[in-house]
C-alpha cells in the first residue's frame, strides 16, 4: 500500500563543491550524514543530499538547486530553519531536534497531477509513523499529519512548469520529531504535538529519516506508474 554559488539563505554548511564557505565533511551535526547515506536502501532518492546547519527553508535550497538542474531524488536537511513556511505563507516554527528536509522530484506529468505527491508524501509520513512508533497518526487534509488531534508533521510542495509540463516539484517536510513543546511559541503548543511528547522518550531521527525516505520512493514509483492509491489512510479535516 502507498501510503555554483551557495544558495541564497543557507548559513555555513555542508556538501559539495558548488558551494563556497566553510565545509562539514564528517556525519553532520545531530542526524548523521554519511550514516544515513550507508544505511539508506534506496536507489536514488537521498544518493544526493546537501546538509545545512540552518537555513532559511529547506525548500528554498532545493528550489534553487533545481533550477541548477540537480538531479531526482535530491535532499536538502537542515538542523533548524530561521524562515520555515506552511500554506499560504504562514510561519513554521523549526527548532532543533526536527526532521526538516525537502526533496526534488521531476515526474514527467501535468501540473494537476503533481498535486498527489502532497497526499503521497502524507500518506507516507503517516504509514512509517504507525509502523515505526504504534502511534496513530492523521492525515488532516490538505498538507499536515496530526496525532490526536494536534500537529506533529507539515507538508509543503512546490512546483514549477516547463511549457505544459512540470519541470521539477520540492515537497517540503517539516516533522516535530525530538522536540519539547515548549520550544514552540506559548500560542502554538495546545495545537502541535512531537514524537518525543507522544512517546515521552527520543526516535533515532536518522532510521526515522531512511525508513521515510526509502517508503517515499517505493511510492514515488508507484505515482510514475499510476498506480498511487490512499486506500486505508485515515484522513481528518
């Protein structure tokens, strides 16, 4: 079931020589990169991952990473975001301890039928945290995914044109993984929720990050082969 210049807003870090500054080369910060890129079974979604301390979004990076013609399947992750976005603009709060990552697809179809990759992607979410963690996890439609009620994960996908087709689609993902609620504005924490409040103990965010990921692409597949489905998500409104 399915469930080069630095870009601009990025701040110090990490991996390939189109970037200029200063460089990480080891795993990373907190998620670990060259651990995620031996454990990740995929075979092409994450085999190209670009990894920043912060940024202003994650989807702003891979947007213009696109437009420089990086490949399908690559990631972006940041460790916080100074700048994350919802729908319509609207702020998204990213501390540290979040899973905040997009990812560059390029299917070859119309730009209506880019819209299921933000249903794919929430089905997906939801699928690996019910399997992962036991939690029940909802898909609020649009764009987020909630777990009793309050949001854990959002759902950001951008795309862009080329003629009559789309060029490439970002699906941005910002998921409250380790994260104490009170890391959240005062306003905000009666309404979000995060993995580690649901399970009252830390996720290895890097299994967490490859089993999505690798879940991800399986469904991808699917949608190029017209085959994607939601039978038996739970969905929410």
């Amino acid at each position: 079931m399915c469930a080069g210049p630095k870009p601009s807003g990025a701040k110090g870090l990490k991996i390939e020589s189109i970037y200029r500054g200063s460089y990480v080369t080891g795993e990373g910060k907190l998620i670990g990169l060259k651990k995620i890129k031996n454990e990740l079974q995929t075979d092409f979604v994450g085999r190209e991952i670009r990894y920043f301390t912060e940024v202003t979004s994650t989807n702003d990076v891979a947007k213009e990473l696109a437009i420089k013609g990086a490949k399908e399947g690559t990631i972006v992750i940041a460790e916080t975001q100074s700048r994350g976005r919802g729908r319509q603009g609207r702020k998204w709060v990213s501390p540290e301890g979040g899973i905040w990552f997009s990812l560059i697809l390029r299917p070859k179809v119309y730009p209506e039928d880019a819209l299921k990759l933000t249903l794919m992607t929430a089905a997906v979410v939801a699928k690996v945290v019910g399997d992962m963690f036991r939690l029940k996890a909802e898909i609020k439609l649009p764009n987020d995914i909630v777990i009793n009620g309050r949001k854990m994960c959002g759902i950001l996908a951008e795309t862009r044109t080329k003629g009559k087709m789309v060029d490439f689609v970002v699906i941005g993902v910002g998921i409250n993984a380790n994260i104490n609620l009170d890391s959240f504005p005062e306003h905000l924490r009666k309404s979000v929720t995060s993995l580690r409040e649901e399970l009252k103990e830390d996720i290895n965010r890097k299994r967490f990050l490859c089993s999505l990921l690798e879940e991800l692409e399986q469904c991808y597949e699917r949608v190029r082969m017209k085959q994607f489905s939601l039978q038996n998500t739970t969905s929410s409104s």
